[in-house]
C-alpha cells in the first residue's frame, strides 16, 4: 500500500498559496512542493489532496492511503458531502480522482505527523511567481 502525506499552506486568508506531497511506497520516498497561486488555507487543502491523487493515478497506484492535518478536508471526504458551496467543486473532483483507486482510505493526523508535507507546502508557497516576468 503507498501512504500519501498532503499538507496545503497559505501566507495570508488568501494569500499565496501551496500544497506539499510526500509520497512513502515500495521502498522509496518521492516529494512535491507544488505552487497553487492565491487561494485560501482551506482551498489549499484539498488541490493538495487533489494534486496528490492526480499523481498517484499518473504512476498508476492502485491501492493508497492518504493522510493529512485537515479534519475538514477528511470529514467532507469521508462524509461525501461539504456545506460551503465554494468546496463542492473541490469535494466533487477528490470523489471522481478517489473512485479511480481500488482502495482509497483517507484518516486525519496530527500536524507534528505531517511535517514532511508542511514543509514542503511552505517551500512550494515560496515558488509562487517565479515563473512570472
């Protein structure tokens, strides 16, 4: 089974934002520190959870389980369903990327556990706008 570490970040709510992946499987471990432009902690969290299931779809994983700090992000997940309507389209996109798995599980940990993806999410808000003239 490969275990996902997601952490999103943001320096202000909005603010400049990033989503951090640390991916542990098969004896290895691979890291993503992704840039996501201005969004909100929130929104933060689930491209982080997004972007994390885009990659373990892409190198054809079929059996994960994913971590992450937000009880939010996990409880929409394991609930289907979130009361903000701006995170319905979010909610949405997780649910179709998740059915693609054999097995999807996805369980809430404390932040100190996730210190990997947190770092990484800060790292990838930092890379905001370097691609820009």
């Amino acid at each position: 089974m490969i275990e996902v570490y997601v952490d999103g970040a943001s320096a202000g709510d909005p603010g400049p934002s990033g989503a951090g992946i640390f991916i542990k499987g098969h004896g290895k471990g691979e890291q993503f520190a992704v840039p996501l432009g201005t969004m909100t902690n929130h929104e933060a969290e689930y491209h982080a959870l997004i972007k994390s299931l885009e990659i373990c779809r892409e190198k054809g994983f079929s059996i994960i389980s994913v971590r992450t700090d937000s009880q939010l992000v996990e409880r929409a997940v394991e609930k289907e369903y979130v009361k903000n309507p701006s995170f319905v389209p979010l909610l949405e996109r997780v649910l179709e990327l998740k059915n693609g798995f054999d097995l999807f599980f996805i369980k809430w940990i404390p932040s100190k556990q996730n210190a990997v993806a947190d770092e990484l999410a800060r790292k990838a808000i930092r890379m905001n706008g370097r691609d820009k003239a």
